[in-house]
C-alpha cells in the first residue's frame, strides 16, 4: 500500500467540508484503510461519512479521514477508485489491464483484483466443458435467449455458460447474451428490477 503523503489525490492538511469526498487513513472496524467515503456531518473532532463500498453510515475522529481530490484518481493519474468496493488502489497495480490503445496507454479494467474474483466466481468444472462441448452447435444456432439465429462461428461467437456459483454447465449461448447476463451479474433480482425500471416508462 502506497503511503498517503506520496497519493497526488489525498491531502492531510486539506480542511473538510460536508459533500466532501475523504479516504480512511486507517482501519476504522470493518472500513478498510483508503476506503473512500463521503462527508455527511462535521461536528467538533467527530465527523459523519457514509463509506460507498459497505454501504454505510459511520461516526469517527476527523483525524480518521483525509480530504480525497477524486477529479486526481483514475487515468492517468497513479490512484483509482475500485466501482465495487471504492477502496482507492493502485492502478496499474490492483486492477488488471485489459486493453492497450495504439500509443500504448493502458487501460485497467473498472473492478480491482480482489473484487474481479468475487465477480468471477467459480470456473466451469472441466467434466461439465466436455458435457456441453458434446453438445456444441454446428451450422447454424438460434440463442435461447435472443432468439437471433446465427451460423455457428460465423456471424456470432457461441459460448458455454456456466453458473459461478456451483461451476455447472447451462447452455451454449451467443457471446452477446453472455456479456449481458454479465452486465446483470447472472442475477434474477438484478434482471427484474431492469423490467421493472423499463415498464415504468412503457
Ligand atoms: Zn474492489
Ligand atoms: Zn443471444
Ligand atoms: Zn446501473
């Protein structure tokens, strides 16, 4: 862990103000040190901040927190913010890089390495690829999600889905609805709350 005077967005001897953004320059319980938080109430030595990636409201001393310039995190600077638990890490460090653009600036992915492995969850068991690679479309393939039909490695990259909870093989499905069954972390209630989200203005 970087130390917090070396950090171009954290400033100790910065004054805090209510709707300011802060890091815990410590443990604070279950807050983990460089966890970002926002400001809530200032009163005295105490101070209120309500801690984005535990989704919680908590009471420490002022000493505690130091003032976090978040326009100074993410590309290019050294620090960014994780979009899961917004703990601030090191880029290229704690995430992962996944793309490289042509004049060769990295880009890292949005989650750090901790919390891509709790996304990824367990890998498909090697018995249930074989189980659905016997299975794998030829010709041409009709997704049981969209319903688009496709010829097989042509006009859609296929894949086998898999629970990450238990490692279980599902279906051969297209690479799109993969993706974004993904983008809804394979979540029912996550999925229902975007229909509902969309009857609301149907
Ligand atoms: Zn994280
Ligand atoms: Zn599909
Ligand atoms: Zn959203």
């Amino acid at each position: 862990m970087v130390e917090d005077n070396n950090v171009e967005c954290v400033h100790p001897n910065e004054p805090i103000k209510v709707d300011d953004f802060v890091v815990a320059t410590r443990d604070i319980a279950d807050i983990q040190k460089m966890s970002v938080g926002l400001v809530k109430e200032i009163s005295g030595n105490k101070i209120i901040v309500y801690f984005i990636g535990k989704n919680k409201v908590v009471e420490t001393n002022r000493g505690n927190v130091s003032f976090l310039d978040i326009k100074k995190t993410g590309k290019p600077y050294k620090m960014k913010i994780c979009n899961i638990c917004h703990i601030l890490k090191e880029d290229m460090k704690d995430f992962e890089i996944n793309q490289t653009d042509a004049k060769g600036r990295k880009t890292t992915r949005p989650s750090c390495r901790e919390c891509r492995k709790m996304i990824d969850g367990v890998a498909m068991k090697s018995s249930e690829k074989k189980r659905l690679d016997a299975m794998a479309p030829k010709g041409i393939f009709t997704c049981p999600i969209c319903q688009k039909t496709t010829i097989v490695e042509v006009t859609a990259n296929l894949v086998k889905d898999h629970d990450h909870l238990t490692g279980k093989g599902r279906e051969w499905i297209c690479d799109s609805c993969n993706t974004g069954l993904g983008r809804f972390k394979d979540d029912i209630n996550l999925l229902k709350r975007a229909i509902n989200y969309l009857k609301k203005y149907s």
